[in-house]
C-alpha cells in the first residue's frame, strides 16, 4: 500500500513546496488537483489554491508538472480532475495528460443529485462513461468515479450499477471514507466486496455532524457536517484499513483532509505518522 496526499487540501503550498514538503515528510506520492478556479485571498481549499494546476493552458503544464513530481522521488497516485462526465472535451484532454504524466488514473466527475431527474442523469451518464471508458483504452489509462456525497454515486451500490459492464482496466472507482461519512455509508469491507474489480482507488480523509441551533418546522434539531482530523472524525480509519486489508486491496491511498485545527505541514506529517499507525496495527491484528 502506498500513500499520497491530493493537492486539494494542501492549498497553501506551491506546486514545487508541496513535492519538496511531501518528499521530505516520506509520502509516497501526489495526486494533483486539476481545474480552473477562482482567485482568493488567502488561499482556500476550492479557491486560490496554490497547488492547483489550471485547466486552462493544462498541456503546456505537463511537463513542467511531471519533471517536478518524478525529480522530488514521488510517484502519481493518479489525477484530481474536476471534468464532467458529460464534457468529452474536457475529459477527453484530462485522459491525455493523465497518460503524458504516467499518472495511470483520473478521476472524471458525475453528476449532482438535483441537477435533473435521477434516472436520466443515470442513463446519460452511463452512456458518457461507455464513451470515457473507451477513449481511456485509447490513452491507456483509466477514468474513475469517486463515492461523493450528493451525486449520482454516493455509495459502492449506486457505483456498481453505473459501471457494472465496463471493461475494469480503463473504468473503476475511488471509495472514500469521508464521503460516506456524509452521505452513501455502506459496510466498508461489504463496499469493497460490491465493488470488486471496479475497486481502483481510495481517498481517506475524515468528517462528522453536529447539532446546529436551528431548528426545522417540526421543532426537529438541524444537524450539519464538516470535515475534521483523521484521528477524530466519525469514520472509523482502522476499522476502514482492516477491512481494506481483508479485501486484499494493496493499492493507492490518497490522503485529502479538509480539517484546519493543525497547520499545513504539521497536519501532513501527523496523517502520515497516523496512517502507518494504523498500518501497523492492522499488520499485528492479521499475524496474531
């Protein structure tokens, strides 16, 4: 299993801090954020994040991008794309610069529940995938559907059924333990079961819900969820790795922690001391 930090939630750092950062805190990879965004200041996670590399000018940037990458000693977990499954333009130049950087994946985006009736979004997604999935063949990688909260995919059994069929070497799917937290909770080992062969990916990060001091019409509390530091969060990160190591899976874990109690560097260096914690653990729980 190897370990990489998705340059979303590392928004302070230029491109050349976050690989010198990474590398020296041992990760294993990157996974870089791709898309245009707004100016902010100070920067932010969506806005003005610093590690961000635009969309807009994205193939003049490749080079640049995988020179810094493979010249730190850091390996790409895969692509943080932001392209809609609906955009062929945009996926198809995101699947491109995947295969230029070597980076093996991307991610393409679905579609928000709310955005249409449920079962077109479905099907006219499955019919931009059949078309993703074979213009990853063509560039030899492969695009993935991430489990977010508040899209057609929010769960691994809303995901199967849009990917069931496909051919699995250039179509699968990130789990991600935080997203669930928010909306989609299934089993986590019962996920990865459902997922099967679709399972290519996995983002860790952590969140939960709190009471608010609204309350609905009925009198009802209104809760709301917000992102917080992998060891206090909802989600059960050793159970999530016990079951990840039960599956079998042995692949990419991409850190994105959107939590701000700790500051950047020192918020990177503890989730990796925290992952190889549980790491560990997990590796003494199986050989006793």
């Amino acid at each position: 299993m190897k370990f990489s930090v998705f340059t979303a939630s590392t928004p302070d750092w230029t491109p050349a801090e976050a690989v010198r950062h990474l590398a020296d805190q041992g990760w294993d990879g990157i996974e870089w954020r791709v898309t245009d965004q707004e100016p902010a200041t100070p920067p932010g996670f969506w806005a003005g994040n610093l590690a961000t590399v635009p969309m807009t000018g994205l193939e003049a940037s490749v080079e640049k991008i995988k020179r810094l990458t493979l010249d730190a000693g850091l390996e790409f977990s895969g692509v943080g794309g932001y392209a809609k499954a609906y955009d062929h333009d945009g996926v198809e130049r995101m699947l491109a610069a995947t295969a230029a950087l070597g980076a093996r994946q991307v991610r393409v985006t679905m579609p928000a529940t709310g955005s249409g009736e449920y079962r077109e979004l479905f099907a006219q997604t499955r019919d931009d995938l059949e078309w993703a999935a074979e213009r990853a063949k063509h560039h030899g990688v492969k695009a993935l559907v991430e489990l977010h909260h508040r899209t057609i995919t929010s769960s691994a059994s809303a995901a199967i059924r849009l990917v069931d069929g496909l051919d699995p070497n250039h179509v699968g799917v990130i789990h991600d333990l935080g997203n669930l937290v928010i909306e989609g909770q299934e089993d986590a080992l019962s996920g990865f079961q459902i997922l099967g062969e679709y399972l290519a990916h996995v983002h860790v990060k952590n969140a939960g819900w709190w009471p608010t001091d609204e309350r609905r019409a009925d009198g009802g509390v209104v809760w709301r969820e917000d992102w917080a530091p992998l060891r206090t969060g909802q989600g059960d990160v050793l159970g999530y790795f016990e079951a990840l190591a039960e599956h079998g899976y042995d692949g990419w874990v991409a850190i994105e922690d959107f939590s701000t109690e700790l500051p950047l560097v020192a918020r990177t260096r503890d989730n990796l001391a925290y992952l190889r914690e549980v790491q560990n653990l997990v590796r003494g729980r199986r050989a006793a």
